[in-house]
C-alpha cells in the first residue's frame, strides 16, 4: 500500500499532473501546484460536478462568492468560537498531531487486523470448513471490531463534551506511541483554531481582522435570500459552488488528500422544516450514484453515519473512498437544520426568509449540505486508475486509466515517422479535432513508446498517421484500455471521440 501510495506520488509529478508548491524554494508543507494535465484533470472533474448539480436540477443554480467575507460571517457559523482540532504534542520528539487521527489510526489498525482475519477465512473455508475455526474466527473478528467501535464512541463523547484530559487519557490507556520516535511522553490535548487570519486596511488603527474563508457554504447562506428573489426559487431549491477554502490543518499529510488550500465543490439544498430528513436521504443517495458513475468500482466507496454530530446538524454521514492509504472521507452529507440561516438572522439584524405564496406564511428553510474536497476527489480518481499491467509478452505497461470523461487529452495525434508529409497530415486532423477536444501532437521516439507515454497520461485515443492514411485517408485508433487498433476514415474520428468522452 505504501508503495502504491509512492507510486501515485511519483507518477503524479513525472507526468505533469501535481508539483510542490514553490519546489525551487523546496516546497510549503501541504501546499500543492497543478500541473500541464493536473490542471486539465481537476477542471474537468469540477465540470462533472458542475453539470451533474446545476445543469441537470432545473431547482439547482449556482454561484461565485469571495474568499472573504465581513468577519461578522464566522462568528455566526460558529467557526471563530468552534472550528478547531485537539492538537497534542510529543514531549520527545517536539512533533504536533492531532489527538483525535492518533486515535483514529490506532482504531483503523483493528479495523485492519478484522479485515485480513476474514479475508483469510475466506481462503481457507474455501477449502475445507472446519466449524470449530470458523466459530472462533468469527468471535475474534466481533472481538476486533467492538473494540474499534468502543475506542472511537469514546473519543466520540469525550470531543463532544469538551473532555479533552479524558481524550489525553484515551491515547495513554490504549499506549499510542508517537509515529516518529515511538515516545509515549504527551502533553496535555489542547483546541487549536483552523482559520487563517489576515488584514484588510492599511493602517494600523483602522486595519479590520479577516478570515480565509475555511468553507465555501457560508458565501452561499449569506446569498440564500439574494438569490431566491432574483431567481424566483421555489422551496426547495439549491445553490451550488466550487472555490478555494483554507485551513490551517495541523497535521497536513497524505499529499492531496489535506492540503492548507483546497478546493471545495458545494451545495446547500433549502428545503421545508421536516422533510430535511427525505432530502437528506435523497442526497446521500444521489451522491453515491454519482460517485459510482465514473466506474472506478462500487466497492471503492461505502457510507460512514455519524454518531457524533456538529453543533449544527441533525444528521450526517460521509461518503468513503478506499484510497491508497485505506477508507476515508471524500464527501460529506450533512443535515444543517436552520442553524446556519437562524445564525446569520440573529447577527445581522436581517430577515433570510422564505415566503410560502400556499400558505401565505414565511419560514427560514432548513438545509441539506453536500460537499466534496476536489482535491481529495482528484485523489481519488488518480489513485484508482493509476495501474502496472503485465502484457501477454510479458512486458509491463503503466497505464493511467482514467474515465475518458476525466482525460486531461482525449486524442494524441502521431505520425508513424517524421518525413513523407506524415506530420503535416497530423497536424491537419488535429486542426480538425481541436475544436472538440483537448488534442496533443507527438513525434518524438518510436511510436511503441509513444503509445506508452499516452498511456501514462490516460489519454484514451492514439491515433496514428501512416503512409497508407496518404492514400486512403484512413488512420489508425488505438484504444488505451485494450490496446486493439482499428483502422477508420478520419472523417469518423470525430464521433468516435465523442461517443467515448462525453459528459
Ligand atoms: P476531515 O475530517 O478529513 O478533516 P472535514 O470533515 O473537516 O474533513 P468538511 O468540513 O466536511 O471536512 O469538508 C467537506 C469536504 O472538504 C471533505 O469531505 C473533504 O473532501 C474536503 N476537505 C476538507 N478539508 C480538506 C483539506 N484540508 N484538504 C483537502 N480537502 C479537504
């Protein structure tokens, strides 16, 4: 796993898809640049996001709203009194962590240890059952998991009534050593608060206190009333948006996956108090199904309710990726309830109300969240379909297998050689395609290792200019997946493409 985790790292920078930040200067922790075809990557997962949200819910719309906001804003989200994590440190070591992932760790290695107990009583019962093991593995694996599940109920209670000596204990009873130099000398847990200050104003004395903003959904509550007037929304109805959000996380690992600056992919569906919960299964749903969509494999994903729920929800699950480095949260779907638009109508003085023409009376609508990390969704994406092939020749190939729809390129136009008109045709389809799609030329090597190179950046079509194509105005199609060549007019490439690519 780590090594595959390495692995996705290492292709993800070879091949132009994710650089350090300011890497000459050797890098910000956590901070991460998109590259040539990352950046082509990311775009297109956002327009997915996008179209499957907006463009396909007639009662979805979206919006752009600023990074900052009047400060006023955090204080009613409850994110300057409540947006924190418990940090504690390693007396040894001098390292930071959060308490609460050192525990989540420690519960995922039982969760771990369950699973392999099954998976090898799965090999083996295959076998031969024998009724004593299967009894006594069976006990050993509820034995595991009762445990994971009383450790993380515990640490569960403990975050929510603010007990953080009994967190601090948890971590000393269960004897979590620190992951760096295996110390078990802590300190005390403490809250540390996640948003990035700044200033906006000159001078001193009149300089304003800013946030980055650590979320996207705010900028949508505060325009809630906006746009359901200017838009003439019917209840319920959603707003939708993407952009950067900031969080100065304390232990940013993993690459990706948490980062300082991130993008999210929002929506906030205004619905009538008491059929949140329909909508809220809905949604769970809908995501799922979306998620599901891009074919990375149903058994990639799987749900996690939460029991401990935030201030301002009623329910809440995550959606869960099995990501290089196991199951973690790539989505969340979260009931809000009024908390946010009662909030902001409490601080700013002002109505956001929603008058109901049926019943001649105004409600503040409550609200159901979707939101996913794009980054995290990249990750995601670009783990699964990065793959070492053995061929039948024995050789190996990488192959990036991407959904065509996701592809940073869609075609690579390659002359066989680089004499006898072949580049000059080449270059004429590509005139041709590049209206459509995201095209690239290539002339460099032998063709074999061009074909390879494209199939290291998952772009889904090769297509080959030969000394027959000067004859006949066929080409070869050369499919990334299957590696078949099929020779077509070039006037087909186009629906070719198109079939294969569309969103
Ligand atoms: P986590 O528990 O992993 O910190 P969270 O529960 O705080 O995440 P939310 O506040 O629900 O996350 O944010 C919604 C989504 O935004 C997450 O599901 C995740 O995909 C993404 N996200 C949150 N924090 C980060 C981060 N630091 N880097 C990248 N993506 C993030």
């Amino acid at each position: 796993q780590d090594d595959l985790f390495k692995n996705v790292v290492s292709h993800a920078k070879e091949y132009g898809f994710i650089f350090p930040s300011s890497e000459i200067y050797d890098g910000l922790s956590a901070v991460y640049d998109y590259a040539q075809n990352g950046v082509e990557l990311k775009k297109n997962i956002r327009e997915y996001w996008w179209k499957a949200m907006v463009q396909m819910h007639e009662n979805i719309v979206g919006i752009d709203a600023s990074i900052f906001m009047h400060p006023t804003t955090w204080k009613a989200s409850g994110h300057v009194d409540a947006f924190s994590d418990p940090l504690i440190d390693n007396k040894d070591s001098k390292k930071r962590y959060r308490a609460d992932v050192l525990i989540e760790d420690y519960a995922e290695k039982i969760n771990i240890k369950a699973q392999k107990e099954i998976e090898k009583a799965k090999g083996r019962f295959g076998e031969v059952f024998n009724e004593q093991e299967f009894v006594t593995t069976n006990e050993r694996v509820k034995g595991y998991l009762e445990q994971k599940n009383a450790i993380l109920q515990r640490m569960a209670r403990s975050l929510e009534n603010d007990d953080l000596a009994d967190v601090k204990a948890l971590i000393e009873e269960l004897g979590i050593a620190c992951p760096e130099s295996g110390s078990k000398n802590w300190t005390e847990v403490r809250q540390f608060n996640l948003m990035f200050a700044t200033k906006l104003g000159a001078s001193a004395d009149t300089a304003m206190d800013l946030y980055l903003r650590p979320e996207t959904a705010q900028g949508i509550f505060v325009n809630f009333l906006n746009v359901q007037k200017t838009g003439r929304m019917k209840i319920p109805f959603g707003i939708a948006q993407t952009g950067k959000a900031f969080r100065n996380e304390i232990v940013a690992r993993q690459f990706i996956f948490r980062m300082r600056e991130f993008e999210q992919m929002e929506m906030q569906f205004f619905v009538k108090p008491g059929e949140e919960i329909k909508w809220y299964e809905y949604w769970k749903e809908t995501r799922l199904n979306w998620h599901k969509s891009l074919g990375l494999g149903a058994e990639n994903y799987r749900f996690h309710d939460h029991e401990k729920l935030a201030h301002y929800a009623n329910a809440a699950a995550d959606i869960e990726f099995n990501f290089p480095f196991g199951f973690k949260e790539l989505e969340g779907i979260h009931s809000r309830t009024d908390f946010d638009l009662k909030a902001h109508e409490e601080f700013s003085g002002k109505k956001l109300q929603f008058f109901d023409n049926d019943t001649n009376s105004s409600y503040v609508p409550y609200v159901v969240e979707t939101s996913v990390g794009l980054d995290r969704m990249f990750l995601a994406v670009f783990s699964k379909a990065l793959q070492e092939e053995t061929l039948e020749d024995g050789s190996t190939r990488t192959v990036l297998r991407l959904p065509s729809v996701l592809a940073p390129t869609k075609a690579a136009v390659l002359p066989l050689i680089k004499r006898d008109g072949l580049p000059e045709v080449a270059k004429e389809i590509i005139e041709e395609l590049k209206w459509d799609f995201n095209v690239s030329y290539d002339e460099k090597d032998a063709v074999g290792r061009r074909y390879r190179r494209q199939d290291a950046l998952g772009t889904p079509f090769c297509i080959t200019v030969d000394h027959q194509t000067l004859e006949d105005k066929t080409v070869t199609i050369r499919h990334r997946d299957s590696m078949q060549q099929d020779r077509v007019a070039i006037t087909e490439l186009k629906n070719i493409i198109s079939n294969e690519v569309a969103m």
